[in-house]
C-alpha cells in the first residue's frame, strides 16, 4: 500500500546473450518507473542489472524529455532522469539491446502527471455504533476516481496507516480494545502521492446489550384493537424496537431513547393475541424478547371513576369516587 513503485511495472526477463566472441552472458534486468503517476512533472526510469552484460537501451516517445538523447541506442544506467513537458499523460517507450545493437525487447511505460490535490473525505461508518472490534469504513465515490488509498489513524488496532479502498468502497478496520467512543482520522492519497486534508470520524463501540428491557400495556383487554404501550429500557444511547406476532402490520425497527409510548395495532378478530416486542441498541445488541398477551374484545368497557352522586357544587374538597 502506497509504495511509488507499481508492482505490475516491475517486469523481470532472463537474457541468454551470445557476445561477440565472449561466450555466453547471462543477465537479468529489472525496469521500472519511480512512480506510475506523479504529483509533479518529474520522474526517473530504472534499470536494474544482475549479470556479466550490462544491455545498450533507448528511449523514445512525445511530451517528455531525459537526460539522455531520445531515439538513440546508450550504455546501461542504473537511473535516468526524466521530465514532462507538462501535465498530463505520456508514454515512454523502453528497448533493450543485443551487443549487435538488435532490439530484444521493447515495452511502452505510461505516466501520469497532475498537481491534483484530493477532497476532504467525506466518509462514514456502515452502523452507528459496533457491538465488536470490526467496522466497515465507507469511502464514497465523490472521492474521485484517483483516490485509491485512505489514510486511518487514531483508536484503530494497529496505529495509523494507509489502507487500499477495495472496488466495492468498504474498507475493514479494526477499532482498539474496550467500549467507548472511538475517534478516528481519515485523509485520502491520490495516484500521484498527493495527500488532502484530515477529516474526524467518531463511532461507538458497545458490547453490553440494553437491561431491563420493558412493554407496559395500558390494559390486559382492548375494545377497539389498538393498545397504548410504553416501551422502555435502561442504556446509554439511542435504542429501537419492534412488534411481531399477532399485529396488523409487522413493523421494521423504530429508533426512541429511554422510553416511548405506542399504540400497537392487533391483527383483524376478537380474541387473545399474542405478541412479542423486540428491543435493541445502535450497536444491534439486543434483550430478551418481551411477551405479551391481549385480549380482543369488543365488549371490554375499560374502568372508570366517578364521583359518587355527582355533586353539582365542585366548591367541597371532599368526595367519594366509585367505578362504573
């Protein structure tokens, strides 16, 4: 991850060469571009040799310059300096040759040059909160296209470093040891070796599910199908629920904090219903499913107070209530 030399440049071939009245000479050369891609318009190829013959080479192509002549056959070098007439791509085309001065080999090396600096990371996690080490870092594509690479440091496992954006965006990172908030830094690297500015990121990591998980139902029996439930239980942070069994519609997760009152629509049909109510954290730490049963029915009159003999003059502090 972030070498400057490409690996897929780095080309190796075996060179079985008859000298003029030498013998046989046996090399191996390594050729490759300091960078693929550049953040200015300099650049230096490399020939690396091991071996008694050292092979002639030339370079040629438009758009750049070298500190050797283009176009003509010189002595091996270990570097050759090179330069870009401007921004933009070239291709430098690379031939080896015999002691006869016959081409062997011939490659085209491209390069990329672009004073481009990256964006501010507009990144985020795939959940708001892990109940584990492991998170997945999403890196968007408003990145650009020569955004390869995302720097992460901070509460991270291993300390920070440059981690390769795979194709699907989603980039693994493991979180440091504990619960907490964890708090990390992101900043892109380009193609050309270009770093962008530093973004903050901050997730929780929780492993402890919520405790005393809750559904109070205002009444044993409902007249009308709908029964007023409060919902709560004790955690540090937002929490979710929803309702399965005998419901009008199965509901997905709806987010609350400590408690919350709802009416809960039972299935069409008088009769006993059976419920469950499901309760989890942001981290996906969930209780024990709550249970509950309601009876359907029609003729359920709910309790009420009244105050005996209903008394025209509200003025007395003093009154009797009886349930009807």
């Amino acid at each position: 991850m972030g070498g400057s030399v490409r690996i897929k440049w780095i080309l190796w071939y075996l060179l079985m060469l008859t000298g003029c009245g030498s013998g046989n000479n046996t090399s191996a050369v390594r050729y490759y571009l300091e960078r693929e891609a550049t953040a200015t318009t300099q650049n230096r190829l490399y020939l690396e040799i091991k071996g008694e013959y050292r092979p002639s080479f030339s370079l040629s192509g438009e758009g750049f310059t070298a500190d050797v002549a283009l176009d003509t056959i010189v002595g091996a070098r270990d570097a050759t300096e090179l330069t870009a007439d401007q921004f933009g791509s070239v291709e430098i085309t690379l031939s080896l040759y015999q002691e006869d001065n016959r081409p062997y080999l011939t490659e085209v090396l491209p390069w990329k040059s672009s004073p481009e600096v990256p964006g501010t990371p507009e990144a985020y996690f795939s959940e708001d909160a892990s109940a584990d080490a492991w998170v997945y870092l999403i890196v968007p594509t408003s990145r650009g296209r020569n955004v390869k690479e995302v720097w992460v440091e901070g509460d991270i496992a291993e300390g920070g470093g440059f981690y390769d954006i795979p194709s699907d965006d989603q980039v693994l990172i493991q979180l440091s040891d504990g619960d907490g908030l964890k708090s990390l830094r992101v900043r892109y690297r380009n193609i050309f070796g270009t770093e962008g500015a530093t973004a903050n990121l901050v997730i929780a990591r929780k492993s402890k599910p919520p405790l005393n998980c809750r559904a109070l139902p205002v009444a044993p029996k409902t007249a009308t199908g709908l029964i007023r439930t409060r919902i709560l239980a004790d955690n540090e942070g937002p929490l979710a629920f929803k309702v399965e069994g005998d419901v009008q519609t199965a509901l997905a997760y709806r987010s609350f904090t400590d408690q919350t009152d709802e009416w809960i629509e039972l299935s069409a049909g008088e009769g006993r219903k059976n419920i469950k109510v499901k309760i989890r954290d942001a981290a996906g730490n969930t209780c024990p499913d709550v249970p509950l049963s309601i009876v359907y029915d029609r003729n359920f009159r709910p309790g009420a107070l009244r105050i005996e003999g209903d008394p025209i003059d509200g003025r007395s502090t003093r009154h009797s209530l009886t349930e009807f």
